[in-house]
C-alpha cells in the first residue's frame, strides 16, 4: 500500500485551521491523506476578535478552540511547535524548540516531512524600525499578546483608580484594529464603572495616532470621517498625518511633539515573519510575504502554497495585491479545501477568483460601518447602525459553521447568550 499524500499546513490562523478542518474532513478521515496542521499556540482564535480579548469584553474561554480536541474529531493532527525555517529541497519543514517561560527546553528544534506544504502563517504589526517600539509597546497579534494585554490593562485600572489619576493610552495606527481596540477600551471601562467608582471612565485619556491623513484608509473617506467623529464624541483625541518618530518608557515622540501615556499599543503596518524573507529561496516581497500565483502555489515551487496574510496576490483586473483580510484568508482556505484534492489526482488547479464582499467595522456598541464591496445589488454602497453590527457578528458565526457545522454552531451561540445573562459583561478578575 502506498503511502498516503503528507500535507502539512503550517499556521492555524483563520484560513490554517479552516483548511486542515476540511481536508481533515475529506481526506485524512479515509486515509487518503495525512494532514497535520502547526502552530505554536495551543488554541485558536478568530484574529479580529482579538481587541475585544485584549480590552477584556469577550470570554477567551468560551470563544477559543483546542486544537488537538478540534483536530480528532476532524481527522488531522495537530502538532505544537513555531515554524522557524523550510528545506525545500529535502521537503521539510524546520520547526525551533518548545520552552517554558522560564527558558527550559522542553522539546528540541525538529523537522516535519511533507510532500504538500500551505504556508497559512499570518502576520504582524509591522515596527517600520521604529526606535523604542519594540521595547515599550504592546502587539495585539496572537492570543497570548492580548491576553497579557489585558492583564497589564486591569493592572493599570486599578492603579488608576487606587491614585486617583488617569489612565493614559496611546494607539499607534488607525486601521481597524487600533480604531476598534479604543472603543473597546470605552466600552471595558464603562462597564467597570458600573461595578465600582463612576468615575472610572473619566479617568480613560485615549490618543489614536495615524500617519496617513485619516482613520480607516482602506474605507471609504465617509466611514472614517464618521469613525473619526465617533472617536471624539467618546472623549478620544485622534491626529492624523502623525508619523511616530520613537517610543520611550513616557510615550510616543512625533513631529518634535510628545505624546505621554502609560500604556502604549502599537497596530500600525503588517508583515509577515522575519524568518520569511527569502525563505528557502522564495520570492517575497518587503512585508516577507510570499509571492503567489492565480493557484495560491508560490512562484517558485508547486509544492508549496501559501494562503492568508502571509501571502501576496495581485489577481487580475488588480492594481495591488489582496488586503490582509478575514475575508480573503477564508476564501483562499475554501478554494484549497476545494481544489487541493483533485490536484493530488493530477487535475489542474483553476485560477483562484476573490469576490469582494466589502469590508465591516465595529467601534463596539457605539456605532458600526460596512462598506459593500463588488458583488450584489447594491455595489460601493455604505450601511451603518444595526445593519453593519449585525454584517460584523455574522462574519464570525460564518466561521464558527465553517469549523464546526450548523447545529454545534448554533450552540454554540444559544450558550453565548445564556452566560451573557449569567455573567459579568466585562472580564473583572
């Protein structure tokens, strides 16, 4: 008997863990393929879910998944590790050591044989080399990150409140996770000053610095000038055309001005990992993505695929390539979960054909904008208020039916609302 196909799915982000659950599903259940999916947290979860996480308004518990409970009822393995290099050659994945916080090694740096490979690794902010940013600022770009955050977040509150003195933040970037990161912070210290001292939202003093010359550049100029205005009308200070020059322990230098704060975040730029560049000869642009064509296989070896905001695509009829969206790693996930299969029979791959169904944002519960993309009725149109709340909250239940199936899914959901009626709305403790 032959051995079976070895996929290994590197990254279990929103498209890594999506595609090992469908292949897992289709092929690794009948044997026809042994599918292994890498990652070096134990759990998933949704990315823009991840400020709401940070700020302490959504139950990490209830809304993670365990990957290796995931990964037997779908028919793949989970492995823990963090990619840290690829022989293409030799077709191996090189994967460095697993330590414990305290530095001890608890499994030694190892390889992963496949014969397919999907890099799904993700990204990060990117520090442009910003001096100091590395040092003083917190990431919200994994669920560790924001977990952490949030500790030293509540942390803060509490000093705060103890010393009678505010509580100042500054967000360096105003795409959509640093403008829905501060209306989180809002709305967290809203519903702390329900439990305690009234005073505790006056006390929030939020700074959002953008280099560009508005909020929300990838919408359209009416949905950040009303995002913008929601911001102020909360009590924030937004600027604009503000470029950061360096980061110290009191804050954030910029155009010979200084901005203090106490907490500083920094959700400017993405880029993949450094460790990409270049990665065993692949072609990769300056953010270290890895450059692909109309099938998601890089341009220099079909074996190995790249999907997500790891990847760069320019599809045609586009000027630039695709954004590093939910949206897109989803669709790239499915096209994969469809086509990989019949590829492995010796099928030619088909183009890969993105259908832009636009773009939401939620500024919590005080306001939410959705820019309708190229397909539908109603193209380039614009929806707000409960419309866009609801657009948003249906995205990640389509991914919870994508991972999980209607009915687990819907209790999903029916669970979600029972604790929201037993719990506190906001994390305390």
């Amino acid at each position: 008997m032959s051995q079976a196909v070895r996929i290994v799915i590197a990254g279990g982000g929103i498209a890594g863990i999506l595609l090992a659950t469908k292949l897992g599903d289709q092929l690794g259940r009948s044997g026809r393929a042994a599918v292994t999916l890498i990652d070096n947290s134990p759990t998933h979860i949704w990315k823009p879910m991840l400020h709401t996480i940070a700020a302490g308004t959504r139950d990490v518990q209830q809304e993670q998944i365990v990957y290796l409970a995931h990964a037997r009822k779908h028919g793949f393995t989970y492995l823990p590790g963090e990619v840290r290099g690829l022989d293409r050659e030799r077709r191996r994945v090189e994967l460095g050591e697993i330590r414990t916080q305290e530095g001890a090694v608890i499994v030694d740096a190892r390889e992963v044989e496949y014969d397919v490979l999907v890099m799904a690794l993700g990204s990060r902010a990117n520090d442009f080399g910003v001096p100091g940013v590395r040092s003083h600022c917190h990431f919200i770009d994994s669920q560790q990150q924001a977990e952490n955050f949030n500790v030293v977040l509540r942390n803060h509150i509490l000093r705060s409140v103890a010393k009678d003195e505010a509580l100042r933040v500054a967000v360096v970037g105003a795409g959509a996770t640093g403008v829905e990161l501060s209306a989180e912070l809002s709305r967290l210290l809203e519903g702390v000053s329900r439990y305690g001292d009234p005073s505790v939202r006056s006390r929030l003093s939020l700074t959002l610095l953008e280099s560009g010359p508005r909020v929300l550049a990838s919408f359209p100029p009416q949905i950040s000038a009303s995002s913008q205005q929601q911001l102020e009308n909360i009590g924030f200070r937004v600027m604009t055309s503000t470029q950061v020059t360096s980061a110290d322990a009191r804050g954030f230098h910029h155009n010979d001005s200084f901005v203090e704060a106490d907490l500083m975040v920094w959700a400017a730029g993405v880029k993949a990992g450094d460790f990409m560049n270049n990665l065993a000869g692949l072609e990769t642009n300056r953010s270290n993505q890895l450059i692909v064509d109309a099938t998601l296989q890089t341009t220099r070896d079909d074996h190995v695929f790249a999907v997500g905001d790891c990847a760069s695509l320019t599809p045609r009829g586009y000027e630039r390539p695709l954004p590093p969206t939910a949206q897109v790693a989803t669709q790239q996930a499915e096209y994969l979960a469809r086509h990989l299969p019949r590829w492995l029979e010796g099928k030619p791959l088909p183009r890969f054909e993105f259908r832009d169904f636009g773009a939401l944002v939620s500024l919590s519960d005080y306001a939410a904008y959705g820019a309708l993309g190229r397909i539908g009725f109603f193209k380039g149109g614009i929806i707000r208020g409960r419309a866009a709340h609801l657009g948003h909250a249906m995205l990640y239940r389509r991914h919870q039916r994508a991972l999980h199936g209607l009915g687990k899914a819907s209790l999903m959901w029916a669970a979600e609302q029972v604790n929201s009626l037993v719990q506190p709305k906001i994390r305390l403790a």
